[in-house]
C-alpha cells in the first residue's frame, strides 16, 4: 500500500470546501492520494494538486476537471504568499486549454474573487429516461439542470448512470428552482468514484449562466443561492454563442498543516 507524505492548504469558497496539496504528488497517483484524503477528512468536497514550482505553478484538479472555487483559492493563497491585498494574475488549470485570468482582493480574513470562466463546448437537449433536460458541456465537465422536481436521494442514485450515458468523467446534476436563483449541486467524479452533494459548485454556476444567455439570446447576471451561500455570474452572448462568462465569490483560507495518508484504489464498475 503506497502512502503520501501531504502538505496542504484547506480553503472554504462560499463552503465548497477544497484542499490544495502543495507538497508534489505524480500525477499517476493522485486520484489515489485524494481517494484517502477524502476518506481521511469527510468535511472536504474536493481535493486539488499544486504541480510545479515557483511561478510556473499549475492547479490539477483530482479528476483533471476544471473548478472555478479551486481557481480562485489557489489564487488566493498566490496573493497570500505575496503579501500582496490584490492579485490580477492567469493561471494554468486542469480542465481549460491556456491560462485562467482570476482577481482577489482582500476582505476582512477572507479574499473576494473573480475569475473568468472556460466557455461552454455545446449546450443541447439530452433524454434521461423519462427526464429530458439541457446539459453544457466544458472540457472538464459537464452539467444538467434541473427545474422539475428531482429528489435528491434519486439524483444521487442516478449520477453515475447519467455520467456514463453521455460519456463523461465528471458530471453535476444542478438542481434549480424555477426562476434559476436557489441550487443544489450534485456532482460525481469517475475517477475517485465519488458522489457529492457540494455546498457551492463554481462550474455549475456557469453553466446556468451560460445556458440562460443562449436561451434568452441576451447578456445574464445572476446571484445564485446554494446550500454554503451565493455565486455571481455574468454571462454575455452574441450569435447565439457566449461569449464571457465571468462568475465571482468568497474564498476563505481555514486549515493548513501536514499528514500522511495511503492510497485508495478505485475499481470502477461504470464503464
């Protein structure tokens, strides 16, 4: 059994609460190294991997997805090794082709972050059974929404079937009221195998934005209120394609420290 010897930072954006393992783990063995993080703390969401070093540094998040809550702590702990109370940079993220453009600034103990979204690849309708229902799909994930009613215990059941139907690696359910300002994010990760019922979904968010600009055929602002509290998005349109998705929120840095921990092998049985 491989063991791994973890330095990390915890971060809580809007309480989608995310681990940065800063000490370098191969890229090999990460699904691994997080599959024992989770089960090693329950409060964590998701896990991610700060490769390289210096100013070269890169996010690779635990199912190579891209995250938009990871993005902005990452670079809310850059603007914290600065010592600096505001930080415009870009940064390289699993999930996304070039760089991410991402601002925080300081606010109170805690950073307000900005970071301009990857565009969607398609948005279209897709049949789940008795359900048909719109999906976006990024290049690290992809999302439906949900506006009927969808408990969730039966969600939770079907992500995995849902994931597999549209050949995905990562996969969230968002389930929404009816004017698009309350959500629920589901999310499953094929490589870990696991289900979360995350506090805040960043990529969910957008895609919400995303989707109502294309179907409005006009620019969106929104507020959406999930279970850990309220995402921003922006999301602007032309020709019937978006064209900016710009999606803000908290970031607060919470734990830090060191540990060691073994490995978690997945053996998957949705193929």
């Amino acid at each position: 059994m491989k063991t791994f010897d973890i330095t990390y930072k915890t971060f809580d954006p809007t309480g989608n609460r995310t681990m940065l393992v800063t000490s370098p783990v191969e890229r090999d063995d990460q699904a691994k190294a997080a599959g024992g993080i989770l089960d090693r703390d329950r409060s964590l969401e998701q896990v991610a991997f700060v490769e390289g070093e210096g100013g070269s540094r890169r996010l690779q998040m635990m199912g190579g997805e891209f995250c938009g809550n990871a993005t902005m702590s990452f670079a809310s702990m850059l603007a914290a090794e600065s010592g600096v109370d505001s930080l415009d940079t870009e940064v390289e993220v699993s999930g996304c082709d070039g760089k991410v453009p991402v601002h925080v600034e300081k606010d109170g103990e805690g950073w307000l972050g900005k970071v301009t979204m990857p565009l969607p690849n398609e948005s279209k309708v897709k049949n789940f059974g008795r359900y048909k229902l719109p999906i976006v799909r990024f290049d690290g994930i992809t999302h439906t929404i949900v506006t009927e009613r969808l408990p969730k215990p039966l969600a939770e059941m079907l992500i995995r079937e849902w994931a597999n139907k549209i050949r995905v690696d990562a996969f969230g359910i968002l389930l929404m009221n009816e004017d698009y300002t309350e959500m629920t994010p589901i999310v499953y990760v094929k490589s870990t195998d696991t289900v979360v019922k995350e506090s805040s979904c960043a990529s969910g968010t957008a895609a919400v934005g995303a989707y109502l600009a294309m179907e409005r055929k006009e620019p969106v602002s929104l507020t959406i209120r999930q279970p850990g509290g309220e995402l921003t998005v922006e999301a602007d349109v032309a020709d019937g394609k978006v064209t900016k998705l710009i999606l803000g929120g908290h970031v607060t840095c919470v734990d830090e420290g060191q540990f060691e921990v073994e490995e978690k092998v997945f053996h998957l049985k949705h193929d």
